[in-house]
C-alpha cells in the first residue's frame, strides 16, 4: 500500500534515523506526529499533550500555511520535524527557524513523511479534506496507530482504508461521535449489535423551514451552538453533510450496515454517541463537548491520560432532549446515505462536491441549499465504479470537481 502511495506522492528521501535514537525515544516517550498542527484538532492536541510532556516527544508537525503558529508550536515543543505544505510559507519557515536544529519539511511530501516518520508510534490526522487520505494510507501501511480526525479519508477511500488496515497498523476515531461508539463498544461481543444511533446538535439552524433556510448566510452559518471547528466542518454541520460523512465512517469503522445507522437531533451535545445491543439495552457515552476527551483516547489508548476538559456534572445532565432529523430541510443527511449505498467512487465524488460547494459558498457566490442541489444534481450524473487504488478516487474527485463547476457556470445568477 505504501507503495502505491509513492507512485503518485514520491517521498523526496527516506529519513535515516541512528537505531540508538529511535530506541531511546521508545523506550522513555510516546512518540507522536500531528498532521494538520495549526488547525483546530491539531491545536487542541497539544493542549492534551502539553499535559504529558514527561510521557509524549513530538517527532514531526505539520501545516498547510500558518508560518506564525507552526513556528511557536515548533519553538516550544521541539520536534524533530515540521513540515509546511505550501512552498513559500516553507521557505519562509525554514528562515525563521535557522539555527534551531529542527529540520524543516515542504511540499505535500512531508504530510507522507511525518506519517512514516520512523520515531512516530501514533500519528494523528487533522488534515482537513481529501488531502488527508494519502497519509492516512501511508500511516497504516507502515503499522503505525492512526488517531483519525480526517474524516475524508474513510468518505473518499474507506475501501482503501479497509484494505490499508491489513498491513499491521491501528485505527483509532477522533470523532466524537465515532470515539463515543468505540468507547461502547470495548469488551462487546461485535455480534451482538442491533444498531449504531449517531447523535447531533442540528447546527445553528436546527427549527428553520426550508424557505427559510434560502436566506441563510456564511456569517450565520460558521455560527455553531456547541462545538469550535474548523470553517468546513461548521457549514457542513449547519446542513447536515457532516452527520453524512459520519454515517459512511460508522459504516467503515464499525461494519454495519446502513439501515443499521441511525441519526439523531440532540441539541446539547452531552450524548456523543449510543449503541443498542440485540438484548434492548442502550450504550452510551456522555461528558461536556470537548474534542480533548476523544483526541486524548485515541493518542493513549487503553491508558485514560488526563485531559484539560471541564468535567461533566449532573446538572449537565438534567435536560437532555432528542428529536427526528427534519429530512425535508436537511437533505443532505439522504444523500450521503445514498451515496454510502451506491459504493465505490460515490463517496468520493459525494465529498469532493461538497468541498467545493463549501468552498463556493462561504465566498458569497452561491446559496446556503446551492450546496445540497449542486451535491445532488452531480451524483445523479455519476456512475459509480469500484475503487482499487487512489488514482481511482483521485480521478473521481476531479471529474466531480469538474461538472461541479459546470453546474455552478449554468446556474449562476
């Protein structure tokens, strides 16, 4: 799998690390790499590790373009690597950090790089997109622990991943929702699940009619009631999409069916997750939403480290409601159901329209259900085919992006 890898992303050399390093920093440390450092999982990361610094040594960091944050996250923790994946952010970089004795990675190799990196025992990918899933394969070929905030590459290459898996490595969810059904599931018999219930907040517009909702601005829509994240995640939570996302992942994660994934409306975010077991009984995982606690079970896992997150109380616990999705409102929920059904590339193309749609949307030049129609009217167009290798969900990926753009180009006002 690795391999494959490399024949489209080629690592530019491998790291040659002396033996008696690499066994020392075993033997005393935990070590970790964060891919995507600077965003909003990779900065509440270190805030967990900054915790257990006795017990963790970061090995790389890496970074699209935020020069200024990577370089005080390089300067504090020391890593042996970072990384920045836009040149002229990079080459900046490496003149800031001159002198310092970390060694400064560019270009989109060093995502790959980092998540082979010889001294890294887990490695998290907050990699935002479907940039994320080529280190996703890179870091399970190499057997490594995959702590999972990239929620792209089960969308995309769930298959790939899947088949990944099988070289020795370990996948960990750092989705909330995924990590609460981990955490039920530990020490179930698999067989005995009925059904996976995924909970959500229903986003800043949970109540609005459909008329309503074609009024809805970007400004609006990055305003999330419960949860801080990254630009994409908060829009594709206000439609709904990223609910979507997390049922395919359930689906790859947990092995279950799509009938037997189930969605629904919990506005406070205290129940991240439920399982029902064939006997009637309900599992569940509850506690204050802070991403800390997932991310730090997947970092340390079996082990529970301490967190920075408020402890939950009961009187958090004293009103918790549940509702049905609005289906008719939200339809992006159904399409990602229907294209988790149809299989092969339609993930892929399912995600790809999304990211553009996002992306379309928040610079004002498409509407807030532009994103559901734009998504819908280019995976009726698509033709689902089986995905053997990356080039097969890369392909998918651009002919999505390209009628894409097309259907923006007919329906632009």
């Amino acid at each position: 799998m690795l391999a494959d890898i490399g024949r489209i992303y080629p690592l530019s050399r491998p790291y040659n690390v002396p033996m008696t390093v690499k066994e020392e920093v075993r033997r005393d440390r935990l070590g970790l790499a964060i891919l995507g450092s600077t965003g909003s999982i990779g900065r509440q990361a270190l805030e967990v590790v900054r915790l257990h610094r006795d017990r963790t040594r970061l090995v790389a960091l890496v970074a699209r373009s935020n020069v200024q944050l990577l370089e005080v996250q390089a300067r504090e923790f020391r890593p042996l690597m970072v990384g920045m994946v836009e040149e002229g952010p990079a080459r900046e970089l490496e003149r800031n950090l001159f002198g310092t004795g970390i060694e400064v990675r560019r270009g989109p190799d060093c995502l790959l790089e980092a998540a082979v990196h010889p001294l890294a025992d887990v490695v998290l990918n907050a990699v935002v997109g479907s940039a994320g899933l080529p280190a996703t394969l890179a870091a399970l070929g190499a057997g490594k622990r995959l702590a999972l905030a990239n929620k792209e590459s089960l969308v995309a290459g769930g298959d790939l991943v899947l088949r990944a898996l099988s070289g020795g490595g370990e996948l960990i969810p750092v989705d909330s929702e995924h990590s609460a059904i981990f955490h039920c599931l530990k020490g179930e018999d698999p067989n005995a699940v009925e059904r996976i219930i995924l909970t959500a907040s229903g986003g800043p517009f949970r109540g609005r009619t459909r008329e309503e909702l074609e009024e809805v601005t970007p400004q609006e829509a990055l305003r999330h009631p419960t949860w801080d994240m990254g630009a994409r995640i908060t829009v594709d939570s206000s439609t709904l999409m990223n609910k979507g996302f997390e049922v395919i992942e359930a689906h790859y994660l947990f092995g279950l069916s799509y009938d037997r994934i189930e969605v629904v409306i919990h506005p406070q975010s205290i129940v991240h997750s439920m399982v029902e077991f064939r006997d009637g009984s309900l599992s569940a995982q509850l506690s204050v939403p802070d991403m800390r606690i997932p991310i730090a079970l997947a970092l340390f896992h079996p082990e529970r480290w301490e967190t920075p997150a408020k402890r939950t109380t009961l009187s958090d616990l004293r009103s918790l409601t549940f509702e049905p999705v609005d289906k008719h409102a939200f339809r992006c929920l159904d399409l990602a159901y229907q294209a988790g059904r149809a299989g092969g590339t339609a993930t892929a193309v399912l995600n790809a329209v999304d990211e553009l749609a996002v992306e379309l949307f928040l610079k004002g030049k498409i509407g807030f259900l532009d994103i559901e129609r734009m998504v819908a009217d280019v995976l009726e167009a698509h033709q689902p085919r089986k995905v053997e290798v990356l080039q097969d969900v890369l392909e998918a990926e651009e002919w999505a992006r390209d009628r894409a753009m097309i259907w923006w180009e007919e329906n632009r006002k």
